[in-house]
C-alpha cells in the first residue's frame, strides 16, 4: 500500500512526501503536517516556512483560469490496484522554476471567484540542505504516484476575512 501527498504553493511544487506499508493508522510519532517548502536559491536549496505578503501591483489579474498565485493546494494519491501508477504533471517543480520565491510570483495570476490578494515568499532566516537530501527531495517529485489520478485535490486560499464568500 502507498500514499503520496503533493503540495503547490502559487503553482510551483514544493513537498513531496510518500507513505509506504502494508497498513496504515494513525502514528503519533509520525508528523503529519507540512510546515516548509522548498526553495531553489542558485545551486543551493532551502528548507524553509513561508510568509504570506501582499500581491505586489505587477501582477495582471484575469478571471476564469487555473488558480496557481495565492494557492497552496495538496494532492493526496493512493494506491487502489496494485501495479497502478503515473507521473504527475500537475504542476512545475521548485527546481525547475529557478526561483527564490522573490522572481517565482508570475506577472499573470487567474481566479474563478475571488481575485488574487496575497502571494506566498519565502522566509529568509534558514539553512541550506545538505546534498544527500535534496537529491532525496527531487527523487520524491519524480516517483510515480499510486493510482491512475488524484484520491482527493484540497486547495487553500489565502485572502483577507472580509472577502467575499464563494459564490
């Protein structure tokens, strides 16, 4: 049995993280949560939390399109059918974007239903990762996921509490 867990913020993936074993329950020495991302800085790579700023003015906003900017959003894939598997293609990868969270916000931004308000940056007080786990890191993103697509897709909003609600 396998479980893998993707996490997007503004589009670019930054955590991939696989389960494997015969069964699966609740282990409390296990963290669950997801509190860093990564981030290409040149040839180096941090492990780090994000602050979430204000959406500078550069950024076009147009509605009707795939949310990426003011989005963190997780896959989680599960194998159903043993042998089943597939690339995600769901979005780029924080090594292949060259980013340093400062040049990663895109001058476009698409929403459905509430305009763009905040992007995602990384913060800057940490520690570069050791070789050993960034190759780790990248091998994670390019694993097959289990299953033929998503189990479930959950997609968080960052936008100020007076915003309005769905429509």
């Amino acid at each position: 049995m396998a479980i893998f867990r993707d996490v997007s913020v503004d589009g670019i993936l930054r955590k991939s993280i696989k389960w494997s074993g015969k069964s699966f329950s609740k282990q409390s020495s296990k963290a669950l949560d997801i509190d860093k991302f990564l981030f290409q800085t040149g040839d180096d790579i941090m492990d780090t939390g994000i602050n979430i700023t204000t959406a500078p003015d550069l950024i076009s906003v147009e509605k009707h399109g795939i949310e990426t900017i003011g989005t963190i959003e997780l896959r989680l894939y599960a194998l159903r059918t043993p042998g089943e598997g597939y690339i995600s293609q769901t979005s780029p990868t924080y090594y292949s974007s060259s980013d340093t969270g400062e040049e990663s916000i895109q001058k476009e931004a698409h929403f459905t239903r509430i305009p763009v308000q905040f992007v995602a940056k990384p913060k800057k007080d940490c520690e570069t990762v050791d070789k050993a786990s960034a190759v780790r890191f990248k091998r994670n993103m390019e694993k097959l996921r289990p299953g033929k697509e998503p189990w479930a897709i959950f997609r968080f909003h960052y936008r100020l509490l007076g915003s309005p609600p769905h429509v």
